[in-house]
C-alpha cells in the first residue's frame, strides 16, 4: 500500500530541512526524502557564509530578510548554530580591483545594503593580519557566517519534532503524473502518494525536473575547500576576494576554513574527480599571501562538493505551470547557504497560501520555458489569478481535514 504525504519534498539538504521545518510549524506533515544522509551534499560541504554582498542584485531582497532570520535562528531552532554577525571583507590588490568594486558597492548601496570601501588603514583597523599587497576591501558590517552542518541539522531536528517525516538512504526514482498533476513518488523502496512534491534536489534539480518532463539549464560545478588545524581566535570576519578567487572565515573551535576556484574546475569535472593535489595548494598559496601569519598552519582535510549552477545564475522557486503540484526549490549557484532561512519561509508560504510575503518574481520556472519578459504566475507576493490552477492552497485543505 502506497503510504500517503502532505507534501513529498525531494532532498534532505539545508532548503529540504528549512522548508520541512516552515511548513510542519503551519501544521502540514511533509515527508523529506534523501537519497544519502542528511545534509549530506553541497549543504555539509559548504563554507558557511552568509552574505548580502557581491550578490546578483536581484537576489538582494532576499539575502537582506535571511540575515534578519538568522539574527534569531538559535531561539527558534533551540541550538547554537555559531552565527557570527561581524561583516565580510573583500579584499583588493590593485587600482583596478579597488575601481571594479566601487562600482559594484553603488549598485548594492542602491538597493539598500549597508556597504562601505575601506582604505589599507581602515582595513587593518579591522582585521590586522591582512597582507602587505592588500590596498583596501569593500566592507559590510551585516555579514557574516555560520556552522553549516549545525543549521541543517537544527532545520532537521525542529521539522521532526513538529511532525515532518524523513527517509534517509532513500532515493526517488520516479515522480507520478495524472493529467500533467502530482499524484505520487516512487523511491527504491516506497510510494509516498502526494499531489505536491518539492524539488529540492542540489545538484541533482535537473534530474528531478526530468521526471515530470521538465528541463532546467543547470550543470555541476566544482568546488573544492580545506580546513586547517585550529589555531587561537584572529579574526571574526567573512573574507572574500575582489574577484572571487577565494574566500574563508575562522571557525568557533579555531579551525580555519578556506574555499577556491582556480579557473580549471571545468576541466576537472570533466575528469569525473578533484584534484585536490593541484587545487589545495592553490588555495593556500593565496591565503598565505593574504594572511602571512598562517603560513605555518596545517590543512587537516580537504574536500570537494558540487554546485547546482544554473544558467543565469539565479535559484529556480516556485510552482511549475506546466505541472500542478511540482514546486522548485533548486538551482543555488554555489551561494544558497545564506538565503536559507528565507527560502524554508517563502516556499513554505506559497504552499500554504499561494503567495509570498516577499517577491520571488526574478526566480520563476517560466523564465526558461516561456522567457524574461512573460509574467510569471502564483510566484511573487502579489496575489496571482492563475493561482487556482497549479496551487494546492494547503492552508485551506488543512481546514477541510
Ligand atoms: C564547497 C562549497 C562551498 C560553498 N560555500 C558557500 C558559502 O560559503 N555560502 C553560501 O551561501 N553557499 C555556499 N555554497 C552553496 C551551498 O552549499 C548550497 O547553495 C546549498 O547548500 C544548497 O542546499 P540544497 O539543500 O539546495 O542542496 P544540497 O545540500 O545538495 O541538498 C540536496 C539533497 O538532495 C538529495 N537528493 C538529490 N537527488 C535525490 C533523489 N533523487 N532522491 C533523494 N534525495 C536526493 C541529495 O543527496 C542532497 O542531500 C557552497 C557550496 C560548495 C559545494
């Protein structure tokens, strides 16, 4: 007998735990199904930073409400996720970097972000250990980051304790229509019967878009990170580059994390494998020069994880017009971790209710299937007239049970 769920969502990473989370707290009792463990891909392999800035702008919105949720995640999830509110820097060498990012730093000061550029004095008022070659960083003081694995698993023990089921070590193979509508899933080992399932997928978005005869133009990119032993406390901020060559923090027990591209990941995932004997070092040698004090720190471990690259480099959220009862939630671009708490939000929201309390307009299905400038429907905040259709309006089943 096929058991029966709410609300399918497909991936126990950090967005499959959130939205559980949001929508077990309105009272649904949603099923996550994850094909390894829990937290298992990008959402445990990622460096915990949870940035505004240097975003797409269209992001921005989003990002800036995520921080105010994180500001109060250890009380709603009841466990310390080691958030650190104390700015990011990103560091320049040159003129021409310092000229790029002041350019960049107006367009996100335009749309309300709290950013500033910051000369080689102001920075070491800040953060003492940087480099000789550094000649300034932009500068913003809401950013921050946090344990990775400590918020996915606080999202996963919240959504359980409110009724949300897992399967873990349990793979969906297949996604069951009825005239183009959700009906059900199918995993190795079970059929969960739904009219709603959540693509919640990582990396693997575009597999599950396929199964309801859907395509996404997403691909995996690599990415790989190392952590050193730990060492006394230096510095608490988020550190970047001006061109996004790496980026690092240090960790609350004094490890330091550091992630990079060094421009041959395209290369290397055709291989099928990292090369962390070629990327490690690359990333050190850059951290080194930018914080000497290092230099006789030891890496401990290295790893890599895949990125859901989407084409425009902007998450896929919302209903599927084509397929009622199918809802995106994929497609992060390598930079999700920090909008997760907003994302848990806003899919929770539009499951429930059939809009959103902030616009998700930007991120819709339809841009790809239909293009840019076609609205797009029952996506943003505004009330939608083709919500109906594709909606289940989970709040109002809830009432009639
Ligand atoms: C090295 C690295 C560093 C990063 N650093 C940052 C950072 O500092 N800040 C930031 O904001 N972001 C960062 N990111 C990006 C961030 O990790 C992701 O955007 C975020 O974790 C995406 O979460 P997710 O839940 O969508 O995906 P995932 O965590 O990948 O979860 C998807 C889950 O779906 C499961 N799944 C897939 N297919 C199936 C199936 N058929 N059946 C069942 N389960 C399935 C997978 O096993 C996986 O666990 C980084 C990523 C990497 C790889």
């Amino acid at each position: 007998m096929p058991e029966k769920a709410d609300a399918v969502i497909i991936g126990g990473g950090v967005m499959g735990c959130a939205i559980a989370y949001n929508l077990a707290k309105e009272g649904l009792k949603p099923v996550v199904i994850e094909k390894s463990d829990i937290g298992g891909e990008a959402s445990g392999a990622n460096g915990g930073g949870v940035r505004q800035s240097a975003r797409n702008l269209k992001e921005m919105h989003l990002a800036m409400e995520s921080i105010q949720i994180y500001g109060q995640l250890c009380e709603e999830l009841d466990i310390d996720v080691e958030y650190v509110r104390e700015g990011n820097l990103r560091l320049c060498t040159s003129e021409e970097e310092l000229e790029t990012m002041r350019k960049s730093i107006e367009n996100q000061k335009a749309v309300g972000l709290e950013l500033e550029m910051l000369d080689r004095k102001q920075v070491l008022e800040i953060n003492p250990h940087i480099g000789e070659k550094i000649v300034g960083a932009s500068f913003c003081p809401t950013d921050g980051h946090v344990n990775p694995f400590l918020v996915t698993y606080g999202f996963f023990k919240k959504a359980k304790s409110k009724g949300a089921r897992f399967f873990t070590h349990e793979e969906v193979k297949d996604i069951h229509l009825r005239k183009s509508k959700v009906t059900g899933v199918v995993t190795d080992k079970n059929t969960f019967e739904t009219d709603l399932v959540v693509n919640a997928a990582g990396v693997a978005g575009r597999k599950v878009a396929n199964m309801v005869g859907l395509d996404l133009p997403m691909r995996p990119v690599f990415s790989e990170a190392l952590i050193t032993e730990p060492y006394p406390p230096l510095f608490k901020q988020m550190i970047g580059h001006a061109k996004g060559l790496f980026y690092g923090r240090q960790t609350a027990h004094g490890s330091f994390f550091w992630g990079g591209f060094v421009g041959t990941e395209q290369f290397i995932h055709r291989q099928g494998k990292p090369l962390f004997h070629f990327i490690g070092p690359a990333i050190s040698r850059m951290v080194i020069d930018y914080f000497p004090i290092l230099k006789d720190l030891n890496v401990i471990r290295m790893w890599s994880g895949l990125i859901a690259q989407m084409s425009d480099g902007l998450p896929v959220l919302g209903f599927s017009e084509e397929v009622p009862g199918f809802v995106f939630a994929t497609g992060f671009s390598g930079h999700g971790f920090g909008l997760a708490p907003i994302i848990g939000r806003v899919i929770s929201e539009l499951i429930m209710d059939c809009q959103t309390s902030i616009s998700i307009r930007d991120f819709c299905y339809s841009r790809f299937s239909k293009g840019r400038d076609q609205e797009c429907s029952c996506q943003g905040n505004a009330v939608c007239t083709t919500v109906t259709a594709v909606c289940p309006n989970k709040r109002e089943w809830l009432k009639s049970i």
